[in-house]
C-alpha cells in the first residue's frame, strides 16, 4: 500500500457488507493490517470466520444476511448511535444472482445505521461490478439503479456529513488492475482526503493487456 503511507485506520470501525466475496476478504486484510476494526457481515458464517480468525483482535464475524431487511433492521437497533466510521456494501457482488435484492438492500441498510454514521460523520461506498455486453434490459437497467444509488444516498445524507460514494467494476472483477489497487482506491475513500468526494460513481477501467 505504498501509496498510501501516512493514512491509517487505526480507531476507525468498518462494517462491511456481502464481506464473503473475494473483494471483502481483501478490504478485510488490507483494513485491518492498517489498524481498523471491522465487522464482516454475510451470511455464510465460515467464510468471514475463517478472515476473523486471522485477526481476532480486530475482525469481528457476523452472520447475518444484509439482504433481509428485517435482520438490518434489528442490527441496526442493536448498534443504535455507537460512532460508525465507514460503511461498506458488497452485496451486489457477494450475490449478482439477486442483484435486484442486493441493490435494494443498500439504501435499507444504510438508513438502519443512519444514526451511527452520523455519530460518526461517516462514509458509505458502494462497489458494485458493470453489466457483461450480452447482458440483457433488466441487467442494463439494474446497472442504470445501481449507479443512481451514491448520489441519491448523498442527497439525503450529505447534510449531516456522510460521505456516499460508488465505484463500479469491470463487468468481470478478475479484469482489475490488482486486488491491491482496489484496496487501495478504497482507502482512499474512505480516508482522510476522501471526504472532499460525495455522490460520486467512479469506474475502475479493466487491464488493457
């Protein structure tokens, strides 16, 4: 992460949703390595178990399926105003079979934590990947609602400082430049110079070799 010396996370508590997919398992390592705490969501419980058990001290398993609404719900009571620093939804990409339940689940959820993103003047971040060019209408306009989501979500929470961002993905996440890169661009983000950035879809292009 040489481009990012000097940011850390260190106090900062993460929670990321979908995290059983092979992007959480990295914004998992690589958050933790620069001292956050994190809470794994998914629903699939030995996944995320066998991440936390890497670093007990600083990653939290729990399973819990970010796509039922009534379970974010009581989640969110639970954590009701404790400070949440960065919220971070994978739901799109842990399950592109429900894409539509996915999408829909990331405005519910974000809502359930409102109150601890504010405590926390908080960052949201989307990653979700692009449709494949044989993809049908309902894809296309799933992709269309998906990178809607971040500047709607800005609208209604930037007023009270939470920043809501998107990154969208080659249409095949393994065509990214590195798994590295991405960790790193969502660092950047969600850290101290990303707060300048709200209600913005960004696309990582894929590799051109």
């Amino acid at each position: 992460m040489a481009c990012l010396r000097g940011v850390e996370f260190s106090g900062k508590t993460v929670v990321i949703a979908g995290a059983g997919c092979e992007v959480g398992i990295a914004l998992a390592h690589g958050l933790g390595r620069m001292g956050a705490r994190i809470v794994l969501m998914d629903r699939e419980e030995s996944t995320i178990l066998e991440v936390a058990t890497l670093a007990r001290d600083r990653i939290e398993p729990l399973a819990l399926d970010p796509l039922r609404s009534d379970l974010s719900a009581q989640f969110g009571e639970i954590w009701a105003d404790e400070p949440l620093d960065i919220l971070i939804h994978l739901q799109p990409l842990r399950h592109p079979d429900h894409l539509a339940a996915a999408m829909s689940s990331i405005p519910a959820l974000t809502r359930d934590l409102a109150r601890a993103l504010k405590a926390g003047q908080g960052r949201v971040l989307v990653l979700f990947s692009a449709p494949t060019p044989l993809a049908g209408i309902d894809r296309a306009l799933l992709d269309k609602a998906l990178c809607a989501l971040p500047g709607m979500l800005h609208d209604k929470l930037g007023v009270h400082g939470i920043c809501c961002n998107a990154l969208r993905l080659p249409a095949n996440v393994g065509d990214i430049w590195s798994m590295e890169a991405l960790v790193s661009t969502v660092m950047f983000l969600c850290g101290p110079h990303g707060g300048a950035i709200g209600g913005a879809l960004l696309p990582l292009w894929p590799r051109s070799d």
